[in-house]
C-alpha cells in the first residue's frame, strides 16, 4: 500500500469516524432531553456550548502550530524541537486552561444574577481543561500522521463514554439536570483526553530521547497558530452566538427546544467538513503547481456539491423535521421551522464552496478572518433584536443572515482578490491554464 493510498485510507477512516461521532452525538442528546426535558437540556446545551469555546481560546493555538512544525521535525529527526513543542503545548494548554477557569469563575459574580449563564458558568467551566488537552493532544498525535485514531477517540470514544457515565449513573440513583449531566460531560472527555495522551506516550518510547529538550520556539509555535486560532474562535462563536442571545433573551424551555433543532442540523456542518477535508488538500496541490485551471475546477465542483448536499438536508428537514425532533420529547416539535431555517444557512456554506479554504492557502487569511468577523457580527445583532419579538426563529434568522454575509464576503473578496472564480457566482474572470501567482 503507498503512502498516499495510506493516507487516503486513514482520511476516510477519520471522516466516517466523524460521522459515526456525530450520530452517536444525536443519539446522546436525545436520551438527555428525554431525561431531563427541554428546558435542562437547554442550560446543558448552553455549557457544553461555552465549554467548547473557551476550550479553544485555552489551547492558546498551539494544536495549530503541531500542523505547521511537527511534520518537519519528524522529517529532520530533531527530537528535541520535537519533544521542546510537545512539552510547550502541554504547559501553554494547563496555563491557558486555568485562566480561562478562573475568568469564567469570576464573571458568574460580574452578570446579572437572573442570566440563564449565571448557574450554567461554574459547570461549563468543568469542561474546559479536560477538552482543550483533548484538542492539543489529538492534533499533536495528527500532525505526526495518526489521523483516524485521534478522530475515533473524539469522535466515538467520547460520546460512548458519555452515554455510559450516563447509564451508570442512573443506575446508583443520581438526580439527571444539567449540572450532573455537564459533569458526567466533562469526565467523558477527560476519559478521552487520557486516551489520547497514552497513545502519544506510547509513540514517544519508539523514538530517540534527547538529552534536553528545546524550548527556545515558544513565541515562534504560538504565533504560527495565532492567525488561525483567531479565526477558528470568530466561526465558533458565530456558529454558537445564536446560543447565547437565546441565553440571555428567551426562557429555558425555548433554549431547549433550539438546541435540539441545532444539534441536528450540525450534521449538515459535519458533512461539509468532510468535503473541505476532501477538497482542500488538492486545492493546496494545485495551488503549489500554479495549475489554475485545475483550483478553479476544484472549487466550483466543491461547491456544487456543497450545495446539492445541504438542499437536499434542507428539503429532509422541511418534510420530516416534526418526526426527527418528537424524539427529543413532545415539546421538541415546536422547533421544526427553526431547523429548516438552520439548514438552510448552510446552503449558503455550499454555495461558496472552499473559498475560505482557498484564502488562507492562498496566503490571504485576512480574507476570512473579515468575513467570519462581519458574520459574527450580523449574526449577533439581528438576534438581538429579533429574539424578542420571534424567539427562537428570531435567533435562527440571525444565523442565516451571518452566515450569508460572511460567506458571501469570503467567496467574493477572494474570487476578484485571486482572480477565478472561486464560488458558484459568476464573480472572478475565468481563467486559463497560466500560473497563479501569489496574490
């Protein structure tokens, strides 16, 4: 088998595993809004949210800096930068976790006592060491070429741990809401963290051991995942702010019945991942060739694809969203519109393809940190002041609307910017087979 073929393997393997994840995922959240109904289950939806988001902040970008530097030590034996990064990362991770931790704490005392955050901060911040170790340790044993088993431990590992934490403690008699049930979260992924840190333990005692480690790259592997870390933070909150407006503004059982319709529609965000994770790595190739033919073709086809895909689940979702939701619990059902109206934010996702990909292969990031940024801030906004008066269709129309200007920004900024057309508008000349530059 080549290493190409092997790559491909392990890639798909991830991917299914993703799935498979994700299915697994739904069939967790359904058995904790049976238990516990719409309205814990929405202050549970609400921390593992926070939990997620401040998890990366605490990573403080190292798991993207593993990507960029980890491949060429490897490939140079320097086992010392090698073992320097994996010290750093973990170090930079339990700091950057214990600050976050106590910034969290903290501003339980600053809110306004009748937040629906107020009693949901102290247990989401449960979850913020166990899943930035997590996140820093997947990508480390990633970026040394372990891809699927990272992606399985995550993925099914965790959310079968969960659902058994869950069983077992049903079963000694302990009371399920949303404190017990970000716990019994927060222990799931530690389980995985765990996991995956004797699995990198494991690799390390194959390699040479250096006499000292090199430390002297710190500011270096930060500032690489930097830029990336930012713009990963921009889309996770602007996937999620619709969450914290509901928050803030709605009633329990509202932010309930929302996460719901959210955790299925994140389906449609996993399955175009799968085609970035699909598509970009042969966009890079064709960039590096200076093929633009081929980049544009690449692009447009991920598009399409992207679109026929999320219509279709917009479709699926506009005719048996009522059955899908009812099993949530009988309230579940009032959501339906709401996840036909997530579902199709995502068509604009595909429309656009891998523009955002393209920029920051491109060497034009900014492109899609400013569109992720202006979507965010669209997204918060018009929730805002639409939650209101419409609850939560109000949040979920704020959702179609930031993510239609912060694609539409990225795939036409960096169509003129690059030259092609880069998205399924007819914006960008079409080029010929000539070299593509470096804008």
């Amino acid at each position: 088998m080549t290493a190409r073929t092997g790559s491909a393997r392990a890639g798909a393997l991830a991917l299914i595993a993703k799935l498979a994840g994700a299915a697994l995922g739904i069939v967790v959240n359904v058995v904790l809004a049976r238990l516990m109904g719409p309205e814990s289950f929405g202050l549970y939806a609400l921390g593992i949210a926070l939990g997620s988001i401040v998890a990366v902040v605490a990573s403080g970008g190292m798991p993207f800096g593993a990507v960029r530097f980890l491949p060429d030590y490897l490939a140079r034996g320097d086992f010392a930068a090698l073992r320097g990064f994996l010290q750093a990362s973990l170090v930079v991770t339990v700091l950057g976790g214990a600050l976050c931790i106590a910034a969290m704490l903290l501003s339980v005392s600053l809110l306004d006592q009748t937040n629906l955050m107020v009693p949901v901060l102290p247990w989401a911040a449960l979850m913020v060491l166990p899943a930035a170790l997590a996140q820093s340790l997947a990508s480390l044993l990633q970026a040394r070429g372990h891809v699927a088993g990272p992606e399985i431990v995550q993925s099914l590992v965790r959310q079968g741990a969960t659902l058994g934490l869950i069983g077992v403690w049903i079963a000694l008699g302990g009371a399920l809401d949303f404190r017990s049930a970000l716990g019994l979260a927060a222990l799931a992924v530690a389980l995985a963290a765990f996991a995956l840190w004797f699995h990198l333990m494991r690799l390390g005692r194959n390699e040479p051991r250096p006499t000292a480690a090199t430390r002297e790259g710190l500011r270096l592997w930060m500032g690489a995942g930097a830029g990336i870390l930012v713009i990963l933070i921009m889309a996770a909150l602007n996937e999620r702010v619709d969450l914290f407006v509901l928050g803030w503004l709605a009633t329990p059982t509202e932010l309930g019945i929302y996460s719901a319709a959210v955790r299925i529609a994140s389906v449609a965000i996993l399955a175009l991942a799968g085609l970035g994770a699909a598509y970009t790595p042969r966009i890079a190739a064709a960039w590096a060739r200076r093929d633009r033919l081929e980049v544009e073709r690449l692009c447009r086809e991920g598009a399409l694809a992207g679109t026929a895909l999320t219509v279709a689940m917009t479709l699926g979702a506009y005719i048996s969203g009522d059955f899908v939701l009812s099993l949530f619990g009988p309230e579940f059902p009032a959501g339906a519109t709401v996840l036909t109206i997530l579902l199709a934010a995502q068509v604009t996702v595909g429309a656009m393809g891998m523009a955002s990909g393209l920029a920051v292969i491109s060497g034009n990031s900014h492109i899609a940190l400013t569109g992720v940024a202006l979507g965010l801030v669209v997204n918060a906004i018009i929730g805002i002041l639409l939650v209101p008066q419409l609850g939560m269709t109000g949040a979920a129309i704020g959702v179609v609307a930031g993510f239609a200007v912060s694609q539409a920004v990225i795939g036409i900024w960096c169509s003129l910017r690059l030259g092609l057309r880069a998205t399924l508008l007819p914006i960008g000349r079409r080029v010929s087979n000539v070299g593509v530059g470096h804008a």
